[in-house]
C-alpha cells in the first residue's frame, strides 16, 4: 500500500499543470468593426513566459463554417506573446471562435518533456463582427483579369502607373457605394479609384485613372473590397454571388537612380470651394470659385463624363462654361438623367491649372487632380450645395492590423516613421516594408 502511495504521489508531483492562462487578447474579444480588418493577426497575452510546440496549430472558425488554421509563433521579444495570422480571412457578419487546444504553449519544462512542467488548458476567445458580409453570398466571383497585373513594377517618370483596369464576366454590375483604392504609407498616398463601365464581348471592362499617378517609390497596394462587384441576385435579394476581396501589389521606383522622389514638380492639390449643382429636368449648372490665377479653356471640357450609378458613361452630354471670359466661374450642361438616381460627374485631371503648368508642357506648376462629385437630380433641383472635394489621405487615423488605434490624427512625420508592419489608415489596409 505505501509503495503504491509513493508512485501516485510522485506522478501528481511531475504530471503537466494546466496553469498558464491567457491574460490578455488583441483584438478584444466582443464586437468588431468590419473596417479594421483586426482579425488578420492576433496577439496573445500569457499569464507567463511560454514555448510553443514545433508547428502547432491555433484554429479560428468563422460564421459560414470554415475552419481557418494559423501556426502560433512566439514574439521573439516578448517572450509571454504569441502571434496569430489568418491573411485569407473573409469577414462575414457573425461570431468568429479562436480555439487554443490544451498543451499548446508551456514552460520550459514542458518544452523538454511534454509530460511535465506547465501548459494551458484548452482556451476559447469569440468576437462577434456586425458589419461583416452576408452568409448568403457565395464570394468567388473573379476577375477575367486586372492591368497592370499584380507585382507589377513602375518607374517614375519613364513608365508612371497612370490607370488600372479590372475585366469582370457579362452580368457583373458594379456597387455604387464600394470604393477601391490604391495606397502607400510610405508615400502618403491614399487615393479612390473612380471606375468606369464598358461592355467589351462577353466581358465588362472597369477602367479608373491614377490621379495624381505615384511618384515616391514604394509598395502601393490595390484594394478592392469584397462585394464591389455582384450579380443581379446579389443586389436586389442579398444572395447570389460578389466578389472576394481582391488585394494587387505595386512597386513604383525611380528611373533615375540618384532621384528622391522629390523631383515631381506639378501640385495636385488645387481643388475649388463653394461648390453648388443646380438644375431640373435635362439643364444644369456647376458654379465654384477657384484659387487667384487659376484657369481653363475648351479644351478640357471634352474629357468631363458622367458616370451613372454602375460606372456606364451617360451618352450625349454636353458641357460649356457659363461665363467665356470667365471660365472659372462655371460649367453648364445638358444631360437626360434619372431624377432619383445617384450620378458621378467626373473631372480629369489637369483641367484648372496656373500659367506654369501651361507654360511648361504640364510639367511644373499647379493643377487639380482627378475632382468627383456626387449627385442626384432631383436633390439639387433646388440648388443643393454638393460636397466640397476632399482629400481622404487627410483621414490620419492608424491602427494596428490588431485593431489598437496608435494614432487619433497622425501627423504626416508619425505616418512616415511607422515601423514596417501591417496597418488599417484610414480604413485601408496598408503594408510598411
């Protein structure tokens, strides 16, 4: 009896304890905001130093049934965190369970004899994501192709990256509320991409200009969100299918090798105040006040378009300024235009301009870059103020790909120190190297 007494003894002295806890999880677990994308990588807080088993798997099941693995790998600083990564997450409304199975992590101890020492037990962390995309989807709708092709290179100003094109199946119509954008936060760019629809065989064709094109060299990521694009049953009943979220890497460098990036000499950054669309029926009016020296000429008014609601160019518009002698005033135009439907009047690039930019081939001075306004006729039939241009990289907002917000309002100096990593700014996924 005392023989037996002593062998049970000294098995409960060296068995595994299940004593290491989770302390700490990023993001939080409850409610998650679809837009900062925190799911991407998570970082557990351990109630101690750990180790973790060679290839050990961490396991995140969504809302549509999937189970996603991520190997766990320990923060070589922080020797108490383990990193998580689900890159090819799709985030559907629902609750997301991040399962850690018992003995995943230990102590030293264990590490060397996984029948000693200190572990974990089994440990379940659920976020719930209110925003997220519909079950009822089936999100595999592909492209046909995107130009430039993903992991393209540029070299400014021999070859800019000036426009991009996306090649979708007959059928496909494209959201008006859905933005795509291309961004850097090494080059503090941050632009929508505004696109228009043609029907080209048995495909459609969205093209959008790159306005201002990227001139600081770096890695500029094509984002467009899941749900950008859908089949009729996807619009009007919420089923049927859309796109995933399709993301494309860009690397724009110098042709000359001694350059900067600095050597872009025109400023985009012109844009109007006080901007006002007035009109009924099939006539309308633009009125604005430009910046002192700022001009325009006829030219320019052939390439303005108005895009409907899908990204189809409204045919047989005509546009004119309402005052020649002074063209900046105004513009008016003539368009047979849905009252209730929402418009887009798109304004190329390079059509205001100072006499440097005239003068120098559009090579130095100052000139606006691509102006999109949204309207609907029949809410401006009484002159509704429109929208003034705004700049979304204005929008400093950083966050880590954790979800934990570093700054409120970054200065640009805060954004182009960022160490290299995985960001949301302004609600854009963006890459550090």
């Amino acid at each position: 009896m005392l023989a037996v007494a002593a062998a049970v003894c000294s098995f409960s002295a060296f068995a595994v304890v299940n004593d290491i806890t989770l302390k700490n999880v990023t993001p939080k677990a409850g409610e998650l905001d679809i837009e900062l994308r925190s799911l991407e990588q998570i970082t557990l807080t351990f109630s101690q130093d750990v180790n973790v088993r060679p290839n050990t798997l961490a396991y995140l099941t969504t809302p549509d049934g999937q189970e996603l693995t991520s190997v766990m790998e320990r923060n070589q600083y922080l020797k108490n965190t383990v990193l998580l990564s689900f890159p090819e997450i799709t985030y559907y409304a629902g609750s997301y369970t991040l399962t850690i199975k018992k003995w995943s992590v230990g102590d030293d101890t264990w590490l060397e004899d996984y029948q000693l020492g200190h572990s974990n037990s089994e440990i379940q962390v659920e976020w719930t994501v209110t925003n997220g995309l519909s079950k009822d989807v089936s999100y595999d709708l592909q492209p046909v192709s995107v130009l430039p092709a993903n992991n393209s290179s540029f070299s400014y100003p021999s070859q800019p990256l000036t426009a991009i094109q996306i090649t979708m199946p007959a059928g496909t119509i494209m959201s008006a509320d859905a933005e795509a954008s291309l961004s850097c936060v090494e080059a503090r760019y941050n632009q929508p991409l505004t696109f228009e629809a043609e029907e080209k065989g048995n495909n459609i064709v969205y093209t959008a200009n790159v306005s201002p094109s990227p001139f600081v060299r770096g890695d500029y990521t094509l984002t467009f969100p899941a749900g950008m694009f859908g089949d009729s049953e996807f619009f009007e009943e919420g089923k049927g299918h859309a796109n995933p979220n399709i993301f494309l890497i860009y690397t724009v460098d110098l042709s000359d090798p001694d350059a900067t990036g600095d050597e872009e000499n025109v400023n985009w950054d012109i844009t109007p105040s006080r901007v006002k669309i007035e009109g009924n029926n099939r006539n309308y009016t633009l009125t604005w006040s430009w910046p002192s020296g700022i001009t325009t000429d006829n030219e320019t008014l052939s390439n303005w378009r108005i895009l409907d609601n899908h990204g189809y160019r409204v045919q047989d518009v005509t546009f004119s300024f309402i005052n020649e002698a002074q063209p900046t005033e105004g513009v008016k135009f003539t368009a047979d235009l849905t009252p209730s439907d929402n418009y887009i009047l798109l304004i190329p690039e390079g059509c205001f301009y100072d006499g440097t930019y005239a003068d120098s081939n559009h090579t130095l001075g100052s000139a606006n870059a691509q102006l999109r306004y949204d309207f609907i006729p029949q809410d401006i039939s009484s002159g509704i103020t429109a929208p003034e241009s705004v700049d979304k990289s204005v929008n400093r907002s950083v966050y880590t790909s954790q979800g934990i917000r570093i700054f409120d309002n970054a200065t640009e100096e805060q954004i182009r120190n960022l160490p290299a990593g995985l960001y949301i700014i302004a609600g854009k996924k963006i890459l550090v190297r």
